[in-house]
C-alpha cells in the first residue's frame, strides 16, 4: 500500500477455477443436478456497538473515484481494520500493504466514522446483494447517517459546483451537511451506489451521495479529491489532499495498471 492507501497487487501463476465459469456451474451429484445457492453476505466486526457512527463508502464507478477516496480516507485517518465482509464468491485476488493481507472487502473505523472499502468489484451476481446488505447492516446497527462516494461523468458539468448530491428525503430533514445542489433532472444513479440508496430510501434511513465530477475514460483523483474534501468540511474531518491531487497522474497509472492486470488474469484462469 502507498502513501495515497492504494494498495499494489502482484499476480502470480497459479491453477485456479474460472470464476465467470464457476458462477454458472451447477453441481452434478449422482445424476441429480443441484442448483448452488449463493450465501448471504456476511458483515463479521469486532466492534459490538456502532451506534450513531457515520458510513462511508464508494464503489469502483466512473473515475474510481468512490475507490480513491474511500482508501485515501482510510490511510489519512490511519483508521483501525474493524472487520471484513464475506460474500458467496470473493473475488480471486488479495493485496498486500506494509501491515500484511488486504481482504477484498473490508470493514475500518476511526472514532464515530465507519469506512467499508471495497479493495474490488463484488461479482456482478451479487453486486445488489452486497448493497442490499450494507444498507441493511448500516440500519439495524442503529448508524447516524451514511456517505456514499461516486463519480459523475463531467460530460453531464452544467451549472456551477464542481460536485452534486443525491440525498434521501431523511437526510434533508436530519443530517443535511452538504451545501451542493442535487443531481440534475433527467440524470440517473445506477450500479451498487443506486441499489444502497434505494434501501436507505425505503428504511427512511438519512443517507446522501456525494458525486464530484469525473472523466468516465480513468482513474480521476482529482474528483476524488474533491469528495474527500467536502466530506471533511462537512463532518470535521482534518484530511490533507495535497498528495492525492500532487500525485494524480502516478495514481491514475497505478490504478489503471491494476485494472488491465486483475482483468487479463481473469482471462487466463482456466479449468
């Protein structure tokens, strides 16, 4: 992991299953073909109460940006690994950083904020899933609030700001902290991010999600950097971007060589 939290990743030759095959195989036994069941999605902690903690997570979406943010909070606040997620089918990979295993799905805590990060992109069988869960989870732990980081495709920029919100009607009533306007009409959030929100909606939960502007083509650390920033002013958080937005170009490489890494390793597992 460098000093921005992003964490490298190595892949070595090793005789895996398919993961794009296993998730469609059903198990044969005796002549009977039975259906495998995915599990629930599992969120083990060590910390027994939670309550009134503030979430923060993203999702790797346009720009990484929920993913940049995410991991550069968690290695600014020099936040305490709390827990992990256990999901049906993890993805095939781990990362390492200076303190030993990255899990792909990890649960973080620095005083009354709660970070889940999402080292990589839960399978796409189980994406809603996952979002369902941590909705779920966020509310029966009884959680102040929730943040959720996205990117906003910059091709959509009108107005001024350079971000928008996406809060739920429960969080303009309860915990309204942002000063930005909300998602243009006409414009849609889609993906995990839209599926958390939605629960978050229907549990009349006060949840927002903070969407800088961001090029859909890379890695774009300066919107992320942008969320950091007016998370911190919102809830007095002390964080300095400077290096997230000194280095931009060496995290966008970075991340975009991980990306072309983790795909071409998919590609070549085999049976």
């Amino acid at each position: 992991m460098d000093r921005h939290g992003i964490s490298h990743i190595n892949f070595a030759c090793v005789e895996l299953v398919s993961i794009n095959m296993f998730f469609r195989i059903c198990k044969v036994i005796r002549g009977r073909r039975i259906q495998v069941n995915p599990l629930p999605v599992q969120f083990i902690v060590n910390k027994k109460d939670l309550r009134n903690c503030t979430l923060i997570s993203g999702f790797h979406g346009i720009g990484e940006t929920g993913y940049i943010a995410v991991s550069y909070l968690v290695h600014a606040l020099s936040a305490e690994r709390i827990g992990f997620v256990k999901v049906a089918y993890p993805p095939p990979f781990i990362a390492t950083s200076e303190d030993g295993i990255v899990t792909p799905f990890e649960v973080y805590k620095k005083g009354n904020i709660v970070i889940v990060k999402l080292e990589f992109t839960p399978h796409r069988s189980e994406e809603a899933e996952f979002s369902k869960a941590l909705a779920s989870w966020v509310v029966k732990e009884k959680f102040r609030d929730a943040v959720l980081v996205g990117g906003l495709d910059s091709t959509f920029r009108s107005g001024e700001g350079d971000y928008r919100i996406v809060p739920t009607r429960t969080y303009l009533v309860k915990s309204k902290k942002f000063s930005a306007a909300t998602l243009d009409p006409g414009l849609f959030v889609y993906g995990p991010l839209a599926v958390a929100l939605s629960e978050f909606e229907i549990n009349s939960f006060p949840a927002v999600a903070v969407l800088p502007y961001a090029t859909a083509a890379r890695a774009d650390p300066g919107a992320a950097a942008v969320a950091i920033r007016n998370i911190c002013k919102a809830y007095r958080l002390k964080v300095n971007v400077s290096d997230l937005e000194k280095d931009a170009k060496e995290i966008e490489e970075e991340i975009d060589r991980r990306l072309k890494q983790t795909k071409e390793s998919l590609r070549t597992m085999y049976v």
